[in-house]
C-alpha cells in the first residue's frame, strides 16, 4: 500500500485591518502647546472684543455637546452648560444663543460660540438658510427664537438693523456625526450647500467637524488613539469633502464628552486642533 503525502490546509488569508498603519493625519502627542495657543489669544483688530464662531449643521449633530467639549478641554473639567438633548428627533437649540468661556473668575476667552437651531430634512422644519445668512451678517440678536415657518425679518424684535464687525461671525463650523455622513438626507445636503456658499461670498471660512467618531466606529471606541487610523472614519471625510465642497483639511474628526466625568488628554487632544484652526481661521478672516 502506498501513502501519499497529503497537502495541509491551507491557513485562511486574514481579512484586512480596520486601521492604517500609521495615522493619516498627525496630532500633537501633547495638547499643551495648542492650550496655551488659545489661552493667549487676543484679536488683534480692535473693533473686535471677540472672535465669533457660528456652529451650524443637521438636527442631532452635536453642536451643543462640542460647545460644551470645548469649553471642558479648556477649563480642565467636564462641563455641560450648552443644554443638550439625548433623545428628540428635532431640534432642541430653538434660540440663538452665545456661549462664552470662562478663563478665570475674572475673565473669559475672547472667543464666542453661537450655536444655531438644526437643519431638519423636511423643508417646513427646523432653522431657515436665510436665518443662518443674517446670523452670518450679525443681523441675529442674542436669545431671538427661531421660526421655521418663516426666516427672521427686519421689523422683527430680534432683528439687528446695524451690526458691528463684532456682531458678524468670523468663522463658520458645519458639525455633523460621522456615521451620518452616507445617510444624510438630500434637503439637509441642499441647504448645507446653500449656506456654504453663502459664506463664501461673504468671505466667511468654514470648516467642519464630525463628531460621535466612537459611536461611528469600533476600533475608535477600543482605543481613541485610532480616531486617525480608522479607515472607515478617513472615508468618511473624504466623502464629506465630495458632498459638500470642504477640503479635507478643513475637516476634523473630534469625539464630545459625552459619558465621561473627568477631562482625557486623549479626548483633548482632536478638540483643541480643530478649535486652534477655527481660531487661525477668524483671525486670518478679521485682518484680510
């Protein structure tokens, strides 16, 4: 009887890893460098006594929580005062509203947030393009409450007649989750384009932030420090990119505190590069 040799099996190929090699885009390992940028930031045109940036972006995006993140990286404490709302299909920020951040007992940032009432897909709801464009223009009073059956208008109480440079905004922030990004409704994209181009002509530079980066993705939720290996997430900006007309270096992935009761450099890390560009951006905007 003869006896062959038989072949042994053959081992199955690995299915590709989820993450790069090496991060796509570097983040200082230290965020101290970025803290201190925004901690001695003053305007240097003195028209303006803060730099103002608008955040804007779908019902449910995180705008209030990244308002609330920032001013929890810069503070050093978890803090929540930007309400937000973990359960409505519709948007909870009814009124425009800003938000300044303390320095010390004595002082805050010379930087305002103004966070906006969601775009909502059906056209009869949520905020108005027109509402954002006269938010833009600092046309918006503080505490006005949006209507979205009919944009802001000049007779109106909350109407600003005469903006001040410091009225206007000076940087445009579009937030979005990024595990939204290929689920966006076709209205929402419409108007996120539409202000966009709004901004540009009023030369207004914009960025945007995805946000919810753990919940979008497994590897990112294990380990945070894959917020810049993640495949998914890098195609998840690019994506954007391609929807809205943002360049990819315009686009920061951020993850909010959200469960957390004690500030991570890890968390801090992304918040204060996209605040530091946001910074860099209004400034270069207020002395064109």
């Amino acid at each position: 009887m003869g006896g062959g040799s038989s072949t042994p099996p053959r081992t199955p190929t690995p299915p590709p890893s989820p993450c790069l090699r090496q991060p796509w885009r570097a983040i200082p390992a230290s965020s101290q460098e970025n803290l201190n940028y925004i901690k001695n930031f003053q305007p240097r045109n003195k028209e303006v006594k803060h730099l103002r940036i608008l955040l804007h972006g779908p019902v449910g995006a995180g705008k209030s929580s990244f308002v609330n993140s920032a001013e929890s990286a810069l503070r050093g404490r978890v803090t929540n005062r930007a309400l937000t709302d973990a359960t409505s299909g519709s948007s909870f920020t009814l009124k425009y509203k800003t938000y300044k951040i303390e320095k010390d007992q004595q002082s805050s940032y010379p930087l305002v947030f103004n966070d906006i009432m969601g775009f909502e897909k059906n056209l009869d709801k949520g905020v108005q393009v027109e509402d954002v464009r006269l938010a833009l223009e600092g046309h918006v009073r503080d505490g006005y409450q949006f209507n979205p059956d009919r944009p802001l208008k000049e007779s109106d109480a909350g109407y600003n007649k005469s903006p001040s440079l410091d009225d206007k905004a000076h940087a445009l922030v579009c937030v979005i989750p990024a595990g939204s990004v290929s689920l966006l409704d076709d209205n929402v994209v419409q108007k996120l384009r539409r202000v966009r181009l709004t901004a540009s002509e009023l030369g207004i530079p914009q960025m945007a932030i995805l946000t919810k980066v753990d919940e979008a993705c497994p590897e990112v939720r294990r380990d945070i420090n894959n917020i810049h290996k993640s495949k998914y997430l890098k195609k998840q900006v690019e994506k954007f990119s391609v929807l809205i007309g943002i360049p990819i270096n315009c686009i920061f992935l951020v993850k909010n505190y959200e469960s957390e009761i004690n500030t991570d450099e890890r968390i801090n890390g992304p918040i204060l590069t996209a605040l530091k560009q946001m910074v860099t951006y209004g400034e270069d905007y207020l002395n064109m």
